[in-house]
C-alpha cells in the first residue's frame, strides 16, 4: 500500500527529503536575503480532502521543505526548482513536526 506525503513526512523527515529518494535541490532566497540550497519535496499540484471527503485539487505548487531551511521565509521569498522561479504566496506553514509547507505561485504576490 502507498503511504500518503504526509505519512511518510511523519515516518521519516530525513529520508523524505534526501536527494537521492523523493527531494529535489532548489534555490530558496528569502526576501531581502541571500540564496541558498536546500532539499524540497515539490509537488506541481496537490490534492487534498475536503469535510465531505471529497478530493479537491488545487492548481498551485507546493513544496515541503525542512522548517529549519526557510526561517525567515514569507510571501514573495523566491524558490527556483529545475530552473523555474517560484514565489511563496504566504510564510510557510510549519506542520509541528520539522517540515514547512510552502505555497508557490509562479507570479509575485
């Protein structure tokens, strides 16, 4: 059976953002700040459940990433993935356990 994104976030943070399993290297610059590599788990779109239990698909990107990398981080702080720049639309959410989630749009905000 395959584990959800979050499942295996929670089972295992380090592997889930090793480079050489499920994470991607990218280019994180805060605003104001100065570029730096870091380990994402970037996902074009996602899916999520609803109250129903619907599945509701969002066309936006998101990234996990280690909370630790992105401090400091809010909107317009620039995520550059494969050579495409992204923006966050807000600060990253943290998830309590390590992992940040942020939000991406390819246009500032």
């Amino acid at each position: 059976m395959m584990s959800t994104l979050g499942e295996r976030a929670l089972a295992d943070a380090g592997s889930f953002l090793n480079e050489n399993d499920f994470a991607l290297r990218a280019s994180f610059t805060p605003v104001g700040g100065s570029a730096k590599w870091i380990s994402v788990d970037f996902l074009a779109s996602w899916q999520a459940m609803d109250d129903f239990g619907m599945s509701v698909e969002n066309a936006s990107a998101v990234a996990y990433a280690r909370a630790t990398d992105v401090t400091g981080a809010e909107s317009n702080s620039v995520l550059t993935i494969d050579s495409v720049t992204y923006y966050l639309l807000s600060a990253p959410q943290m998830d309590g356990h390590g992992l940040a989630v942020l939000y991406l749009s390819k246009d500032q905000v």
